[in-house]
C-alpha cells in the first residue's frame, strides 16, 4: 500500500521524471509517419508496490 500511495504521490506532483532513455535525441522525428501502423493493446502486468 506505501508503494501506491508514494506513486500517487509522486505522479500528482508532478515530482516524476521521465527515464533519461525516455527522451527524444536531436535530430530525431517527433511523431509517426506513414498510413498502417501495427498497434497492439494488450494486458500487461505491473508491480507498483517495488
């Protein structure tokens, strides 16, 4: 439950950052291009409690 309540935390204030490997390099396109895009939405299980 500590793990939850930090995450909420954290998210509401805004305190968390995104992994360095999260963010774009120079130079690099911003969105997608193109006309089909191979989307998957699925399930997947997480651990929010460490």
């Amino acid at each position: 439950m500590k793990g939850l309540a930090a995450s909420g935390l954290l998210g509401g204030l805004g305190l968390w950052r995104s992994p360095a490997w999260a963010v774009a390099n120079p130079g690099q396109p911003n969105g997608l291009s193109g006309t089909e895009f191979d989307l998957y939405i699925g399930e997947t299980q997480v651990n929010i409690t460490g």
